[in-house]
C-alpha cells in the first residue's frame, strides 16, 4: 500500500487532472447511453399514449406522467401544459381509479388467502 500511495505522489499532477477528466467524460457518456435505453424502453409496447379529447393529437406518453403530491407533471419538454389541463385531471381521475382497483384486488387476496 505505501509503494501505491508513493507512485501516487510522484504522478505528474496535470496527467492526474487529465485522466480524471477522461473518467469523467466516459462516465457521462455511459450516462447519456443508458439513458438513450432507457428511452427505447420507456417507449415499448406497453407504453400507452395520451391523446387531447378535442382534436385527437398525441399529448405524451403515460410513462411521462409523474405524480408530486396530489398534482401530475408531465416530464417530456415537448409538452405544452396549458392546452392540457383538461387532461391532465382526466388522467388524475384515472390514477385514482386504478390505484381504488389496485386496493381492492389487494383486500380481495387478501382475505381469500386469510
């Protein structure tokens, strides 16, 4: 250990800053491609869309729907809240049914199990 920390101490500081500048640079670029997946995951099959009621033109996916509290954001930037907002308590309407299914298949379990 102490030979590891004296090779440390004798490293050229400008070549320390600049392999730790190349670590982080590959760090944020593992990041940004594990986000691109993460993307093309969120945007499977399974991922529903949410249309306007008025005109029928795509919103935003439900997987960009985040719920803070008692309020809904939408994560995707393209999305524009104001023409939405009908929406938005739609779906907050939705949620809240589903979580009260949720529930109530969970009591059934249960107390069928029980």
């Amino acid at each position: 250990m102490y030979k590891a920390m004296e090779k440390v101490e004798k490293l050229d500081p400008m070549y320390v800053r600049q392999m730790i500048q190349q670590f982080q640079k590959d760090e944020i670029q593992k990041h940004k491609v594990e986000q691109e997946k993460a993307k093309q995951i969120k945007t499977s099959e399974d991922d529903l869309e949410i249309r306007c009621k008025r005109c029928n033109a795509k919103a935003t996916q439900v997987s960009d729907v985040r719920q803070l509290g008692t309020d809904y954001l939408v994560l995707d930037n393209s999305f524009k809240g104001t023409q939405f907002k009908e929406l938005l308590l739609k779906i907050q309407i939705l949620l809240n049914s589903l979580k009260k299914c949720l529930a109530y298949k969970i009591y059934v379990l249960y107390n069928s199990n029980g």
